[in-house]
C-alpha cells in the first residue's frame, strides 16, 4: 500500500445513477415554470409598482409627475396591456417550442462532477514543485518539514502526494482500499462547480444579452424603416410606467427579448431551472427599468447602472438618439459614444412636465365636470441626488466634443418626427412651446424665475426650489 500511497496514483471517479430533478412546485414540470414564472414576476412586480402610483406613494422619487403620465403618453393602457399579452403568448409558444426538444435536468452527477474537478485540482498541483524550484525553494525538503504540522499543505506543496489519504470503496462486492481526496480540494472543487460555474455562465449570459440588444435596439434607431415600422411603437410612452415595460411590436418583442434571452441561456449551457432564473431575473430587470422612479434603496437600481433613470433618458424626444443599451449594463453606449453627453437632465425634466401641467390645467379649465387632478408636489432637487443626474459629475464628461450633446438631442427630435403615428410633430412642439418660455424667463431674471398664470398648481411644486441662477442647462438656440 504504501506504493500506492506515495505515488501521483489518482483517486477513483465515484459511480452515479441519473433522476429526473424533482420540480420546483410539486406538480408543475420546470418546463411549464420556466415559462410561467418570467409572466407571473412581471404582472406581479409591475403591479407593486402601480399600486405605489396609484397610492402616491414615493412621490419625491418620481422621474415624472402625474400629469405627465396622464398628458405625454400617445398610448392608451389598454394598448399597452393588449401588445404585452400578445408579446408573451409569443414568448410562451417560442419557449414550449424550444422546451419540447430539451432533456429534461437530471440530478445524482453532483458528486461526480465535483470529483472530477477535484480530479483536474490534483493534477495542476503536480506543477507546484517546479514553480517552487523556479524560485529555488526545495518543494520535498519544505514538504518534508510542513508534513507534521500541515498536513494537506505539505501534500499540495509535495505535488499532490498525500501519503496516508485513503478511502475504501466497495464494488460488486468487494471492497478496495484507493486513492482520496484532500478535504480542501474537494471543498475547492465544490465551490467551482456550485458557485464559480453558475457565477460565470450568468456572467455570460448577461454580456450575451447586452450585446444583443444594444446592436439590435441600436438598429432599430439608426434606420428610419425599422424604427417606424416596428420600434416606434414602444417610444410612444415618453412617460415610462413599470407594466409598460414590454408594450412593443410583436416582432421586436420576439427579436429583442424572447431571441436574445434564449440565445443567452443556449449558449452558456444554463439548465433549465437555471434559465428559469435568468428569465425571471431579466424580466424583473426591464421591469424595473421602466418603473418610473429612481428608488435610492432599489437593489437592481442600485447594483446595475442601467437602472430607470438611465433608460428613462432615452423615452424623452431629445434622448431618443442615446442610451441604448439594456436591460443590465451601459458599456457599450460609452464604449460606442452613444452615452447621453447632455449632463444635467433637470431643466429638461422640468420643462417637459411644466409642459404636461399647462396641458392638464387648460382641461381643467375646459372640462368643469372634471374634479381636480391634485397634482402630486415634485421635487426636483432631489432628484440631483439620485443616479439620474450622475452624468453631469461623471469623467467621460470632461472627453465630450463641444457641440454633441445638442447634436444627440436635436437628431433625437429628429427620429420623433418620423414617427407620425404616435405625435410627431406634436410631442415637439408642446416641448419647444415650454422651452420658449423658459429661455424668455431667463432673460427676464437670472436670479428669479415667474411663472405663467397658466401654471396652475405647479407654482406650489416648484416654489420650494428657489430658483437661484435660473434653470439650469437652458440652451440658446
Ligand atoms: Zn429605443
Ligand atoms: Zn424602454
């Protein structure tokens, strides 16, 4: 035995017998949950987020107010629910399609697996003692003296030689003394197939997903026939809301999302219990991008730098033309340079929603039987806090051309005009009307800004501001 011992002879390789994998909800196979489950997050998480408009709840954190939900928006809610069914009974169809011809996960190769990379840790450490003599250290003599007091060290450091490390192994009747591991190389093998693979194939498929969609929703941007043929449609929310998340055309929704996620999951060799994650993961995620609040304590705001705020840019007539990566990453817009350059987004956001409160008020005026919208207090100094205006203080600011910025917004105004369907002409002029009237109170007063008497209601919003050096960004044109 001690020849045995002594020697690089490596430890077995554990027999296995393959099961189905129990489902995750007795009685639902995981092929079904897996195509039930994204559904379910959706309707259930934008859900939370429409109960949190409807009570007003967070008001301070609101990308827009209430009246531009209400005047902005060339979609009604029933469109918007209507496209979005459509888009996952597509995806549902796709995904049963694709699952038919899935073997389902098996369990009972666990041990094997981990064996196996165990198995592959042995082997690299055969290199220790030469790596030891590159820096002319004696691998046997120092394994020699850590073999009393570090036992497993003194093994790695002999070259995976573990004098004495055996286990007994029975089959078909007869039991063998053989080869074993080292606890620590079994506990590292483990860690590499529980966490490090999943951590990379999620990785993996993140990457894929972002890559996939930037190019695709870049596309669509870049030629007029795409754009006005399919992705205009999800362009006619300039005032995002969470269950608008997936209001697009049939074909891009099955192009963009239920392509692209597959494909990710393909290709990084996800199970299918882990693919149900990553669906349900991805749906939360642009669920969470169109919510309409840039939440502080929102974890997926919080850890991603695609979050609402970043993609709420690029529903605004003069961002349309930036910001295209989604749903979890903006590499590629400052890889690229189609990273909005404009910094300061407020004075934007804040004319955009004088101009949705002129537009509200003069219905109320006309409508007497209309009660009165109570206006929800709007603080956009708050909103310089949050992640939304952090462009401004970024360092790829410092590198912008002169003169970009308004080019992004004026070809980004551009694109809206193409789409004559969903306002066109309209969206801008309401813009340009409000812009007009900034620039006049400028002129007016760099220390104090008046509003119209039309403003109804919005003077209370915007009084607790103070209005020192007038609105900020206002651009001369
Ligand atoms: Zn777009
Ligand atoms: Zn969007």
């Amino acid at each position: 035995m001690s020849s045995l011992n002594s020697s690089h002879e490596l430890p077995p390789l554990p027999e296995y017998t393959l099961i189905p994998v129990p489902p995750l909800v007795p009685g639902i196979p995981d092929k079904y949950l897996e195509l039930l489950l994204p559904i379910i997050a959706y309707w259930a998480f934008s859900m939370l987020f429409h109960w949190i408009d409807v009570n007003d709840y967070f008001a301070k954190y609101r990308l827009h107010t209430p009246a531009e939900v209400l005047k902005r928006n060339h979609v009604s809610r029933y469109e918007v629910i209507r496209d979005v069914v459509i888009q996952q009974i597509v995806q549902t169809a796709v995904g049963a399609a694709i699952n038919y011809f899935e073997p389902e996960d098996l369990l009972g190769k666990d041990d094997y697996t981990i064996a196996v990379w165990a198995t592959r840790i042995r082997v690299a450490e055969r290199a220790i003692p030469s790596l030891l003599g590159l820096l002319s250290v004696d691998a046997h003599t120092l394994a020699n003296n850590l073999a009393k007091s570090h036992l497993a060290l003194s093994g790695a450091i002999a070259g995976g030689v573990y004098p004495g490390l055996t286990q007994v192994i029975t089959t078909a009747g007869v039991s063998r003394i053989v080869p074993g591991f080292a606890a620590w190389e079994l506990k590292l093998a483990a860690a590499i197939y529980h966490v490090f693979i999943p951590a990379i194939q999620f990785a993996a498929a993140v990457f894929i997903l972002d890559t996939w969609q930037y190019f695709l929703h870049r596309a669509m941007h870049m030629n007029k026939w795409l754009y006005t043929t399919f992705h205009s449609r999800h362009h006619r929310l300039y005032v995002p809301y969470a269950f608008g998340a997936l209001y697009n055309h049939p074909f891009e929704g099955f192009l963009l999302d239920t392509l692209g996620a597959g494909l990710a999951w393909k290709v990084t060799g996800m199970t299918l219990r882990q693919g149900m994650w990553f669906y349900t993961g991805s749906t939360c995620k642009t669920v969470d991008d169109h919510c309409g609040y840039a939440l502080p304590w929102d974890p997926l705001q919080y850890i991603f730098p695609n979050n609402a705020g970043y993609h709420d840019i690029h529903h605004q007539s003069w961002g349309i033309k930036t910001n295209f990566s989604q749903p979890f990453f903006t590499f590629w817009d400052h890889l690229l340079g189609t990273v909005w350059t404009g910094g300061d987004v407020s004075a934007r956001y804040e004319r955009a929603a004088n101009a949705a409160q002129n537009k509200l008020d003069s219905s109320v005026t006309n409508t007497s039987e209309m009660s009165d919208p109570s206006p929800t207090p709007y603080d956009f100094k708050a909103h310089k806090k949050n992640e939304l205006f952090e462009l401004a203080e970024s360092p790829i600011m410092a590198k912008i051309p002169a003169g970009k910025a308004k080019l992004q917004a004026e070809t980004s105004q551009q694109q809206v005009l193409a789409d004559k369907e969903g306002g066109g002409m309209s969206v801008l002029r309401e813009e340009l009307e409000e812009e007009r009237a900034a620039e006049k109170s400028v002129r007016t007063s760099n220390h104090r800004r008046t509003a119209s008497n039309s403003l109804k209601g919005l003077r209370q919003k915007v009084g607790s501001l103070g209005r020192k050096g007038g609105i900020i960004g206002v651009e001369k044109r």
